[in-house]
C-alpha cells in the first residue's frame, strides 16, 4: 500500500458515500478502530462536526513525547472535543481513533473521503465499494468518475 505522497492532488470521491452521523441517543458513540484502507495509496478521510452540543470526545492514539515516556510505555491517548464547524483529518489505516459514549446533548457530523486522482481501488476493498456503485465502473484505476473539488496536501 502506497501513502500520501506530498505532491499528489486529492479530488472528493463520488464513489465513497458522504455519510450523515447524529449522535443523540444516550450511549452512542464508536469503539476503537482504524479506518478501511480502500484505495492504493490510500484516501484521506474527513469528519466534519456540523453541530455539537454533547459531552462526546474524539480520542486518538499517538505517540507519547519521549520526555513523557515512563516504563517502556510509548503511547498517549489525546482527545478533543469537536467543535462545530471543526473538521479531522485522517489517513485511512492510519490512527487509530474512537468517540466515546454520549451521556448528554447530541452531535451531528458529515465524514467523506478524497482520493488521489490515480488511486486504484484495492481487491479487498471492491466488495465493499461494490454496493455503491455498478459493477461496470470498478475500473483499473479509480472507482466512477471523481469530483472537480481538489485539495493539495500541504
């Protein structure tokens, strides 16, 4: 699996569907996980927070600063609570994240992907993807046709 490569241009994909998250139910949220890596190199995922009014945290895992560091352990747990009109960027396979149990309020997000322009689709991931688009357009290199929204990774 290829990573993002600093010179490559990422376009919104219209294969991976934009997905409206609400969480309002007391005890909602999302175990620990990693996002599936469905394109080589890999897409960019983004979770936008459209409002939020809750006690929910995004937590991720990171490496732990070396003068923090105490008996072998090298990881930290960060968390933030997303603000509206906030947004997370994530490489897909990459962090490994969750958001924790609401108790009160609700929040609301969009997450979406960008792909690089010459992405393929991975094998194991064509099942997956299959279910959103028609079998006709699992093409060697990208799946159906890509937005002309671009963002340059900087």
């Amino acid at each position: 699996m290829k990573s993002i490569n600093d010179n490559e241009e990422y376009e919104l994909s219209d294969v991976v569907p934009l997905e409206v998250r609400r969480y309002g139910s007391v005890g909602s949220g999302m175990a620990w996980h990693k996002d599936d890596v469905l394109f080589d190199p890999c897409q960019v995922e983004i979770v936008f927070t459209l409002d939020n009014n809750s006690n929910c945290r995004t937590m991720w895992k990171g490496k732990m600063p070396k003068s923090q560091e105490s008996d072998g352990e090298q990881t930290k747990i960060y968390e933030i609570e997303t603000e509206p009109n906030s947004a997370i960027f994530l490489q897909a396979g990459g962090v490994e994240h969750c958001v924790s149990s609401l108790k009160v309020g609700e929040r609301t997000i969009l997450k979406f992907a960008f792909v690089c322009r010459d992405s393929q689709v991975r094998e194991d991931a064509k099942a997956v993807l299959g279910q959103f688009v028609s079998k006709n357009s699992l093409g060697s290199t990208h799946m159906g046709k890509l937005s002309k929204r671009k963002v340059k990774k900087r």
